[in-house]
C-alpha cells in the first residue's frame, strides 16, 4: 500500500509550503517515493522523512545547514543531514565536523553523531533531496526534492530574517543565489569530506564560533553545539 508522504509533515509547515505541496511536480515526487518505498529499501524510515522539519517550526530557526543526500547505508540516516542515529559509527563527514568543533570551540568530541540536539535549539539541517534507496547513493535525485527544497529556502530567505546559512561545499554553495543577503548571513567552506578536509578547505573555518557570534549581536540564544 502507497503511504501518504506529507502526512508526517509539521502541519505549520504545512500551512506554509500549501502551494508548492499542490504543485504538479510534487504530486509526481510523492508518488514516486512511495513506490520506491514499496519496492525497495529506502531511508530515512518513512517516519523520519521529515524530521528537518518537524523538529524546527519557522519561526525558531535560526541556523540553516544545507546537505545533498541522506546516507544510504542501513541504520544510517534520520531525516537530519550530516546527522546519523544514536549508537550508528560517525561517517567521515561527521568525523570532520566534531574535531572541527573540538578546535573551534574546545569541546570534547560528542559520544553520538545524533544532531537532534542541534534541530531542537532552531537549526534545520536540511539535505536538498530528503530520500535515497539503500546502498544507492543518489538514486532519488532529479526527482522533485530539489526544487522542493529549494522552494524552502526562498520561503526561509523572505519570511525570516538574521537567519545564519552555514554553506560547505561546492553544491551548497549554489543555494546562496536563493537567499537575500542583505537580510541573513552567509558563511561559506569546503566541505567536510576527507577529500576537501585534508586539502585544507574545511578546518579552521570557525563557522561554529562565528555563527554563536552573529546569534549574541542579534541578542539571540547561542547554539549549544
């Protein structure tokens, strides 16, 4: 049986977004996930398609971080970019971000690589296509996520403001046309893939510490990071 796919969905979110959920090309991605969800092993679980969403209304958001793809490895992903669940081995991604954030702000290395803790505190870490199919690493791109997330961050760039988009790597960078600049912050870097890492384009960025910076000017909770 087909599962209704923005059932999970936040219904603020909802509100929200009306328009681009009543889109044709959406209507095609929501059936076309279903049917992938149908026939084969796909992740985040169904439940957790939209945890970026749902653990941050729009109007707490404060910090945006942009990833591609879920993991596609079993157990993996939550629905969270960058984030896997409790007890799962951190991905090297996730290596690269903890020891820049032991450097940055001198805290130890967290025990899990679960980032829930950061989507309750108003940062929505959102990847560009929010499903993949086991072991198939972007087999559900060029399908509708895009330009739905997309669609997201122009909604976030005009409703919001002083909001901090934290954009690593090449592809994220791309989104910066989407956002008005002089209305929130952009802080850009490499990737924290070992292969940008260890060319010297993700480490020493400090964007963990700058962005609690932006928050304290704005007279905004810092970030427990």
């Amino acid at each position: 049986m087909l599962f209704k796919m923005t059932e999970n969905l936040n219904i603020s979110w909802r509100d929200i977004l009306k328009e681009e959920l009543n889109k044709e090309y959406f209507k095609k991605l929501e059936s076309f996930v279903s049917q992938e969800y149908k026939e084969h092993r796909c992740y985040p679980e169904k439940e957790n398609i939209w945890s970026a969403f749902n653990y941050c209304n729009i109007e707490d958001i404060k910090v945006v971080i942009i990833g591609q793809d879920p993991y596609h490895g079993k157990g993996q992903a939550n629905g969270l970019c960058f984030s896997v669940q409790d007890g799962v081995k951190h991905p090297p991604s996730l290596v690269n971000i903890f020891k820049e954030l032991e450097t940055d702000l001198n805290i130890p290395y967290p025990v899990s690589g679960n980032l829930e803790r950061w989507a309750k505190q108003g940062v929505l870490l959102l990847n560009a296509t929010l499903t993949v199919q086991e072991g198939k690493p972007g087999s559900h791109q060029k399908k509708g996520w895009e330009t739905f997330t997309d669609a997201v961050i122009t909604e976030l760039s005009k409703q919001k403001e002083g909001v901090v988009f934290m954009l690593w790597g090449g592809y994220a960078k791309k989104k910066a046309k989407l956002i008005n600049e002089n209305k929130h912050f952009i802080l850009l870097s490499g990737h924290p893939s070992p292969l940008s890492a260890n060319r010297g384009y993700w480490f020493k960025n400090n964007h963990f510490s700058k962005c609690n910076t932006i928050l304290e000017k704005k007279s905004l909770k810092k970030i427990d990071w």
